[in-house]
C-alpha cells in the first residue's frame, strides 16, 4: 500500500475542528453571495466542474485513523460526484433577501455530511428582483477565513466571461478508499509532534527577540494598566446562553472608503473602527435589553489572526492564532472610544497574547493524538459559571477585485463564522470590491433578535463618521409649539370664563444614542503605539 502522503495528513489544528464538532455545533465557515442577475445552475456547474483540479481537496474525504492513534488523512473518494455538493435551492415566499436570510440559516444549522467531501453550494438561480444567489459552505478542518477567499477566488471568474476550461484534466478515482494502517498513524502522529516542537521553539525565539528590541517590553509595561480589567470576571452579555443547533443568520453593508475615512481621521486601524463600531452597537444591544453598561463594563473579545508567511493565502489548512482582548462598552463619546479599543488592540498584539495563545496551542498539537481528541472532545462538553470570552470578531481580507460566476457579478460576499457553546452570537467582516461586508451568525434561541444588533451598526458608524468631521451631527426633530387644550363641554347652571389652558410639552426626550455635538474631551490625546492589525 502507498503511504499516506504527508500533505493529505491533517494538522492538529485542522483536527481539532474535527473533534470539537457536535450537532449544537457544526465548524464550517460559509459565505453568502448575491449576484446582479439570475444564476444558471447547468452554467454554474460546468464552469465549477472544470476548475476542481484545482482544489484537490474538494475531491477527498476525511479518513479517520485506527483507533485516532493518528490524525486524520485526506484521501480521494471513489464516489465522488459534483451533483453531491452542488444543489438547487428555492426561497420561501416573499423571496429577497428575507428568503435568502431563512435559507442560510436552515444551511448553516446543518452539520455536513463526512461521508464526502466536506464542502457544498446551495445556488438560488432567481431570488426575486432580477438576482441570483449562493450560499457556500467549506468545513472549518478545510480552511481558515484566509483559504477560505482563495478558495473562492479559484472558483470564480476574474472576468464576465466564464473561465471555464474547454478540456480540465480527468479525474481518476480509485476504486476504494486506502486503509489507514496503524503504522502510517504512528509515524504521522510522530512527525506531528516533532513539527509542533520545532514550531514551539521558533515562537519561543520569537518572543525572545522581541523582548531583545524593547517593543514587547514597552508592551508589558503598558499592560499593566489594563490588568486590572483583565483580572475581573467575565460578565455574561445578553446572547452568553447555552446554545442549541439552529442558527439565525443576518448580514449588513458598508462603504470601505467611509471606514478608511474614519481611520484617517481618528487614528487606530481598519480593524479598530470596525471592532469600535461592533463595541458601540454591542452597547446599544444591552442598554435595549434593559442592561447597563455603565462601571467599565467590557467584552472580551477572541480575534484570529493570520500567521502565514508570505502572500500565498492559496496555502490550504488553518495558519491562524487567536489574539485575545477585552474591550470597552461604556464610552460615551465616539473617538475616545475608538482610541481605547485601538489602545488596547495595540497593546496585547505587540505584549506577544497571539503568541502565547499559538505557543499554547503547538504544545498542544505535541501530544499524542488520542489525547488530543480526548482533550477537544471533552472542552466541547464544558460547562464553565461564565463563558471565559463573550464572542468571536474575524476580520478576512477578500479579494479587492470584482468577482463573477456564469457571467453574474457577485455583488455581496457576506461572511458566516461558526458559534456555539454559549457564544450566541459571533460576528465575521469581509473586505470586498470596495465594500465592508457583515456577518451575524446567532443561536436562535440565545439571541432570535440578533437583527436587532444588527441594525444597531448603522447608528454606531453614523456616531463616528460624526466625530471624525465626515457627517453632519444627526438632525433634530424641531420642537413644537404649545397649543392650548380645548376644555371639555360641561352644562353649567350659569355661564363661568373657561379656564385657562394648558401647555403640553411636545419636545422628544433625546436619544440615548446620540453623540453630544459638543467637543469630545481629549479627543486628539496621542495615542499610545497602534500596530496593524492582520485580521
């Protein structure tokens, strides 16, 4: 028998969302596309036949090592066939994007089937108005956000016109899957352990030179003003429930120029407007549900974080970290607290928190597998007083270019990032053709009105864009004047002077959202030093 090809062999990491993986939580990440036209599904599935050898995994099944003395490999399925992955899909009536929200979030509920290979596309060829859409589903072990882009961006076309290619290399499955031997388990767990030591060792180095050129020290030394929030107990927010198997999806949009805008203006990074605007719609949500967010109330935050070298995002697996934080909800005025977020945005990058996290995970990684999967299996059925995070915020970078598929320009790329345990509600961005692209992914019981903080974005980027000198402060509805009451008719005996009127006050009780058009406090203070966030 051949030996399992080490490339085909998966990564801890990549396993990990394998092992982790129930039916309250299915890992895969998705993305939600709208296109400027209806979408043929025979044109489609033509085009998408012809470029699979480009994705050699999206022909291979997941093979589960003898007794998980090893991790799982990717071998070809003799079964494969296109009309298994990629289907038709109608939306309920009225249709739009309403009917296309209920379609994804019935999609994403789904845990996919391992008995293939871990990946599918729902096609909505009229969803009303003259558009198309679809909705793509990669398994988390697959692909990190990263590849999950590059993923897309081999599937579709750079141009209008189809890129499919006339005589695409045959595919020749085998007539059975390979057996995983045990000795192929042993010695690919070995070579596991020995690449997460050496990976080990080269964060230590890096954290070391860091330390050596004074950024990280100076990093520590400013962290020590945040330990106090860091040492507090995490407060649930009102979507910290346990969560179920069905998800609630919704989506919004904005102009990447407003936010650019915005980050020129105010200082901090792309990422640190977009997490300030999260922040302040996350406090609209809790104030709406009756709570306070007054007392430094904060919302700790796991940000993944890119740890490819190079540009090739084309690399296949997850490469990622998670940077922890915890930030601020009680900010009154707009700019100070996009100061705050990018402060601590700064500090925890450049203390090396991504790279402990990543540290922690390698030594992880070195175990022997069964331990492995007995850890993350046994972490899926945790049960903690207060989740150790409130949600996941990943900010993926998507292709800056138009996309298009069977000559329809996508319009829309709305991200899905998977939730569960008791994060009721984790939120992705994509960048995309010149627009910021907004994911909610919610458990829907947990939190069935995450359109709600969803709609708290808008007002949030309003309150920046405000505070940053690029909009208006927002109108005031114009007092009105007092009328007098009309008395009541009453029958008197004899005739008395009407009494005097009364005067109602019409003026609206001012919105607890809306910024003061006085200067912020301290708005320009320097800030301290913001690193570039990679998302």
């Amino acid at each position: 028998m051949d030996k399992p090809a080490l490339k085909r062999v998966l990564s801890g990491v990549d396993a990990a969302f394998l092992y982790l993986e129930s039916k309250e939580i299915p890992l895969h990440i998705a993305s939600v596309s709208i296109f400027d036209g209806p979408v043929s599904f025979e044109r489609f599935v033509a085009s998408i036949d012809s470029k699979l050898h480009l994705i050699p995994r999206f022909r291979q099944i997941v093979v589960p090592a003898p007794f998980n003395l090893g991790h799982p490999v990717l071998e070809d399925d003799p079964h494969f066939d296109i009309a298994r992955h990629i289907f038709r899909a109608d939306l309920d009536p009225p249709g739009g994007e309403a009917g296309l929200e209920a379609l994804a979030s019935r999609i994403l509920s789904e845990r996919m089937d391992r008995s293939k290979p871990l990946w599918d596309i729902h096609v909505v060829e009229d969803m009303g108005g003259g558009r198309g859409a679809m909705v793509v589903r990669l398994h988390h072990s697959l692909a990190d956000g990263v590849a999950g882009t590059s993923v897309m961006k081999a599937l579709f076309d750079a141009t209008p016109e189809s890129s499919q290619l006339a005589r695409p290399p045959r595919f020749h499955p085998p007539k059975k899957v390979p057996a995983y031997q045990l000795i192929d388990a042993l010695r690919n767990a070995i070579q596991g352990t020995l690449d997460n030591l050496v990976a080990s060792q080269a964060t230590l180095m890096g954290l070391a030179d860091g330390l050596s050129s004074g950024r990280m020290s100076e990093a520590l030394k400013e962290l020590l003003r945040f330990m106090p929030e860091l040492a507090a107990a995490n407060e649930r927010l009102p979507f910290n429930q346990p969560c179920g198997p069905n998800r609630k999806f919704c989506w919004a949009q904005m102009s990447f120029a407003e936010i650019h805008d915005i980050k020129k203006a105010l200082g901090g990074t792309i990422n640190d407007v977009l997490a300030t605007i999260l922040m302040r719609a996350i406090a609209k949500y809790v104030r709406a549900h009756g709570e306070t967010v007054a007392g430094g109330r904060l919302v700790r935050v796991i940000c993944p974080v890119n740890i490819r070298n190079g540009g090739d995002g084309a690399t296949h697996g997850n490469q990622i970290t998670f940077l922890p934080v915890a930030l601020p909800l009680d900010c009154r005025y707009p700019a100070r607290h996009l100061h705050s977020v990018s402060a601590r945005m700064a500090v925890m990058k450049n203390a090396g928190a991504a790279h402990l996290v990543g540290l922690a995970a390698n030594f992880i990684g070195a175990a022997p597998p069964p331990l492995q999967a007995l850890f993350w299996s046994a972490l899926s059925q945790l049960i903690l007083p207060v989740p150790l995070f409130n949600l996941i915020f990943t900010n993926i970078p998507g292709s800056p270019d138009p996309l298009y598929a069977g000559g329809r320009h996508m319009l829309t790329s709305y991200p899905h990032v998977p939730t569960g345990y008791e994060l009721g509600v984790n939120v992705a961005v994509q960048s995309y053709d010149g627009k910021v692209f907004w994911g909610f992914t919610a458990d829907a019981d947990a939190a069935p009105d995450v359109g709600t903080l969803r709609d708290f974005l808008f007002p949030s980027l309003e309150e920046l864009g405000h505070s940053a000198g690029l909009k208006k402060a927002p109108p005031q509805p114009a007092a009105r004047k007092p009328r007098a009451r009309r008395p009541a008719a009453v029958t008197l005996p004899t005739p008395i002077a009407p009494p005097a009127p009364v005067v109602i006050d019409k003026q609206p009780a001012p919105a607890e959202t809306s910024p003061s058009p006085a200067p912020e406090p301290a708005e320009n203070e320097p800030l301290t030093e913001m690193a570039q966030m990679a998302s």
